[in-house]
C-alpha cells in the first residue's frame, strides 16, 4: 500500500529526493569521487528537507492570526532559500571539494531565493496581478503580508498620500 503504482498497477519508482543527482554522479565517475557523490547527495538531502520544513511552516501559519515578520522571513528562507542554495551548492560540488566554497555558494543561493519568493509573493498581494491576491484570499502569512500586519497605523508608508485629495483643503472655517 505504501508503495507508488501506476495505472496499470505495475510498481513504479518511488520519487528521488534529489532528481538526477544518480545520474549525475554515473557521468562524473570517472572525474568524482565517491566522496563528491555521498555530498551532492547529502546536499540534495538537507536542500529539499528544509525546503520541506518551510512548507510546513507556510501550512500552519495559515491557520494562525498573526506571524511575526522574523518567523515569515525564516519560513521564506527554509522554504525558498535552501531550494536555491541547494542548486548553486550541488552545480559548484560538481566543479570543486572545496567546504568553504560550497558554504559561500550557498549562502548565495539562499539569498538569491528569498529574493524571488519575495518577489512571488508581492505579486501574491497586487489585486492587479495575475495572480488577483491570492496570497490573502488564501490566508497566506508571507513576509509582505505579516509586514503589513505588524504595521502600526503610525508606520510611515511609501505609498502613504502625501497630497491631501483634491477638494480637502484641511482648513476649517
């Protein structure tokens, strides 16, 4: 029961953690060490169990009122980030052995992904994106959205109306 199957009831492969890292590994051999293919796998791992951890993050924080800005950005960063870290580390594993270097890419890659969640998810509150809001209508406690949450009516905002609207001239009299 606990094993995938496909239609036609022949047993298929259960899923890879890291898809075509195998083979990745077969291709290099001649080049990797088997060292180099137990830590592209070992990053591959760690990557999509983080990744995974944020995803639970962003489940439960749907069905919690309020979410502070550091645990959204910590939910980004396991969520988005590691992803991204992941797949710079394992195409820098490929090149060189070197720990530090693996450690400098990936902290690259995590950061380049928090900056294309956050991106995704300022498309997830514009009412005229594409994606209409989804993020609220969904209950989604992204970093804009706890951002905006956390704001006090006194915080400053960029988009706040400087120029009272035409016709109030803030006068009495």
């Amino acid at each position: 029961m606990g094993r995938h199957r496909d239609l036609a009831g022949a047993r298929a492969t259960p899923p890879s953690p890291c898809p075509g890292w195998r083979r990745v590994a077969r291709r290099g051999r001649a080049n990797a060490s088997p060292r180099r293919a137990r830590r592209i796998a070992d990053l591959c791992a760690r990557g999509y169990l983080a990744a995974c951890n944020g995803e639970d993050l962003d489940l439960l924080f749907e069905t919690q009122a309020a979410v502070s800005e550091e645990q959204a950005h910590e939910m980004t960063r396991r969520k988005a980030g590691s992803l991204a870290a992941m797949a710079c580390q394992v195409g820098a594993a490929v090149a060189v052995d070197d720990p530090a270097i693996l450690e400098l890419v990936g902290d690259f890659g995590r950061h380049v992904g928090v900056v294309a969640q956050l991106l995704n998810d300022l498309a997830g509150v514009d009412p005229d994106s594409a994606s209409r809001g989804s993020d609220l209508r969904r209950g989604k406690k992204t970093l804009p959205i706890a951002y905006a949450l956390a704001a006090p009516a006194t915080r400053a905002s960029p988009h706040r109306r400087v120029v009272p609207p035409v016709g109030a001239t803030g006068r009495s009299g």
